[in-house]
C-alpha cells in the first residue's frame, strides 16, 4: 500500500513538473518578434529619376516568420517643385544579424528625382505566429548618387 502511494506521489509530481515546463516554453514561445531598422543616408538614381534604390539596414529576431520595410522619399527639385515616391520590400532574412536591404522608391506623378539631398522616412513590420511589432523609421537626409 505505501509502494503504491509512492508511485501515485511520484507520477503527480512528474506531471506537475512536465506542466510547468510546458507552460513555460509556451509563455516564452509567445514573445513578441523584435526588428531594427533604419535609413542608412545613401541612395542610388535609377532610369533618370524615375526611381531612388535607398539602402536600409535592419536586424529581426529568428523566430520572426515575416518582415518588412516601407519608405517614403520627397526631394525638392528645381522650381520649387518637389518629387515624392514610396516603396516597401519584404522577405527579410530574419536571423538576429544585421543586413543591409534595398528599397526601391518609384517617384511619383510626373516630377522625377535627381541626385542630390532628400529626405526619407519610413516604418517598420515583423511578425511570428502570434503577434507583430510595428515602428516607425527616424526622417533622415538621404544623399541621391
């Protein structure tokens, strides 16, 4: 009779024990995907200003499933117009490293970009199989080549 209380003892144990690991795992397997990123400060001019390549660098954790990056570009050009454009890239490398990716930026309407100075800003998305982290990219001068 004791050997078998002992037993019963032992196995409520273990499943108290295995529950408590399970709970855990789950607790820390919910986290929230953390990503970087930011605005590097250079951009290349493609087809004659139709569009500006900007470089962004960003990092996001391993456990992140999906990630993206959107930026938005005004320049002022010359009489007093100003160019603007906008573009995203997404399927991100996310491995807890920093990358450096390019975002193409496609003017829009008619006034194209040209080298020189800009300004760029943008956000910021990452998600894993229970939630995403949203942030917004700091303005920053951007120097068109």
């Amino acid at each position: 009779m004791l050997r078998r209380l002992v037993r019963i003892l032992v196995v409520v144990a273990l499943g108290a024990v295995l529950a408590t690991a399970a709970l855990t795992s789950a607790a820390v397997a919910q986290e929230p995907p953390t990503m970087t990123a930011s605005l590097t400060g250079t951009a290349t001019l493609v087809a004659k200003g139709a569009a500006v390549n900007v470089d962004v660098t960003y990092s996001c954790s391993p456990d992140t499933t999906s990630a993206s990056v959107f930026v938005q570009l005004t320049q002022r050009v010359s009489g007093g117009r100003v160019a603007t454009g906008s573009g995203f890239v997404s399927g991100l490398v996310c491995d807890g490293t920093e990358h450096t990716a390019t975002v193409t930026v496609i003017a829009d309407g008619d006034v194209a970009f040209k080298k020189g100075d800009a300004v760029g800003r943008g956000s910021r998305t990452a998600c894993n199989e229970f939630s995403c982290v949203e942030g917004l990219l700091s303005p920053t001068t951007i120097r068109i080549r």
